[in-house]
C-alpha cells in the first residue's frame, strides 16, 4: 500500500511500519493525515500477516506537533472541524486493533501526537522527547481520547496536571511516571521497537492478540468478569494449539 500523503506504509516481514510524514509542519495531525491513518489501520487490522506495528515520525524534531493548527484556525469553527475529523472514527478503529502497536516517539509529542501514542500499547522514547497537551491554551479540551486514556495510564491527578496547565514533561519523567515504558538514545529508537516488535511477531500470533484483549477489554470490567474473559480467551488459545498439533 502507497501513495499516502501525510503517511508512509511499510511492511517487513510480519511488522507494519507507520510514519507520520509531514516533516515541514512536526508531522501536525490534518484532515488529509486522519483520513490516511483511517485506511491503515482498517489494512493493518485486516492484515494478518501483520503481528505488530510501528509507528514513528518523520524528521529530526517531533513525532507529531499535535492538531494542524492552520486548519484549525481556517476551519469554520472548531466545533465543525472536530465533527469532520469524528465523522471517521480513527480512535475508536485504533483502540480495536487487535495486533500489538509500538509508538517509537522523538522531539515533540504534543496534543493529537500523545494520543496517537496512548492508542498505542507499547511508548518507547528516545531522550529528546518532550510531552504536552496544549489544548487548554488554545480554549479547548483533547477530543482523541487523551482526557480518557492519559488518566488510565498516569493517574487522574498527573493526567489532570497535564491537562489544566500544560505543563510539558521530558522523556526521562514520562518513564518515571509510566507514560513511556523505555528511554532510549535517540540512535537507537527504531532499533529498540523493531527488537521488541520482532520478540512479539515470534510468538504464537494467537496467544499474543489474546493477552492483548484480555488487557484491553479486562480493564473495562469488574475482576470477576475479567477473569471469566482470560479464562475464555485462554481456553480459545488451547484449543487452537491443538488443532494444529
Ligand atoms: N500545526 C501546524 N503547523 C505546525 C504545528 C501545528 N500544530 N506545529 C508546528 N508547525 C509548523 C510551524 O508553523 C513551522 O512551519 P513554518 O516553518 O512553515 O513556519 C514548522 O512546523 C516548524 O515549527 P516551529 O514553530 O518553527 O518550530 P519550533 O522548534 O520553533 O517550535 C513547537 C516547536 C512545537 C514548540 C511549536 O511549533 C508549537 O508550539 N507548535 C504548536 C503546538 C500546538 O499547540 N499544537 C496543537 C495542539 S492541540
């Protein structure tokens, strides 16, 4: 798949490759970039030959800037503009990927770039990242999950620190405080995810996409329920070994 204009798509072997290409503008979340990542991730998600992706900007100074704030400032109103980019739910098609997603982030991570990193399962930086939801200053709130998904990962007090002062925070805090799992030098970014998406596409493709929904859906149930889950999931890992024995 090509002819991307705000995205790269790359595949080897079993892991997918998405690069957020706009450069000029730190790699800005548009209209037109919604759009292509609406498309990849519907082909990731049908592909099953992909076991894990990738995601990583283009350029030396950010993974994503956040939303184009040109188009913002041109849009009608900014209600209008987010009703265009709801119309397709990139967020939610993101969330019910069911193959691993890596976010290997540099330089700025900002607004809609945290939130592409959140929908992500696994967030490895490299020492020159800086986070921040500029949002509030701008007279708004995040609309891509980050008021949702920032707090389950952080906690509800950092998360709102993060949120009601846009205060940024360097790469070595967001590990402290578990919103990237590594730091790495900046050298070795895709190196570290490319090892790590190579460990998970060797194992059993089932049992990975299993543990993966038990997580994601457990965390949204009681642990009663959550247990019954794994305990479904797992039962469908088992039998499925067996019939190819
Ligand atoms: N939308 C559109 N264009 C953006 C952008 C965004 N969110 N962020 C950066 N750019 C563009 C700049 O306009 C500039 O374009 P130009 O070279 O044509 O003038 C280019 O990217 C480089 O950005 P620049 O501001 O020159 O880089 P910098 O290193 O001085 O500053 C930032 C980097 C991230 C601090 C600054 O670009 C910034 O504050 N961006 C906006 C962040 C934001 O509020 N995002 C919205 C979140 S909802």
């Amino acid at each position: 798949m090509s002819g991307f204009e705000t995205l790269i798509y790359e595949k080897k072997d079993s892991i997918a490759y998405v690069t957020l290409n706009r450069p000029q503008a730190l790699n800005a979340y548009n209209i037109q970039m919604r759009n292509d990542l609406h498309e990849v991730l519907g082909a990731i998600r049908d592909d099953i030959e992909v076991r894990v992706a990738i995601f990583k900007g283009a350029g030396g100074k950010a993974f994503c800037a956040g939303a184009d704030l040109s188009e913002f400032l041109t849009a009608p109103s900014p209600i209008v503009a987010r009703q265009v980019r709801w119309k397709r739910d990139v967020w939610g098609l993101f969330l019910s990927i069911p193959q691993p997603l890596i976010a290997a982030v540099h330089g700025y991570v900002l607004g809609s770039g945290i939130e592409i990193a959140l929908c992500c399962d696994i967030r490895i930086a490299s020492e020159d990242a800086q986070f921040g939801l500029p949002e509030i200053g701008l007279g708004i709130i995040p609309a891509a999950g980050a008021t949702q998904t920032l707090p389950r990962t952080i906690g509800r007090a950092r998360a709102l620190e993060m949120l009601l002062t846009n205060r940024w925070i360097d790469a070595e805090e967001a590990c402290r405080i578990g919103l990237v799992n590594k730091v790495v030098q900046r050298e070795k970014l895709l190196e570290t995810a490319e090892e790590m998406a190579k460990k998970i596409a060797s194992y059993n493709p089932v049992a990975v996409r299993n543990a993966k929904q038990a997580v994601m859906r457990g965390l949204e149930l009681p642990l009663a329920e959550g247990l019954d889950l794994e305990k479904r999931l797992a039962l469908e890992v088992q039998l499925m070994a067996n019939q190819t024995k």
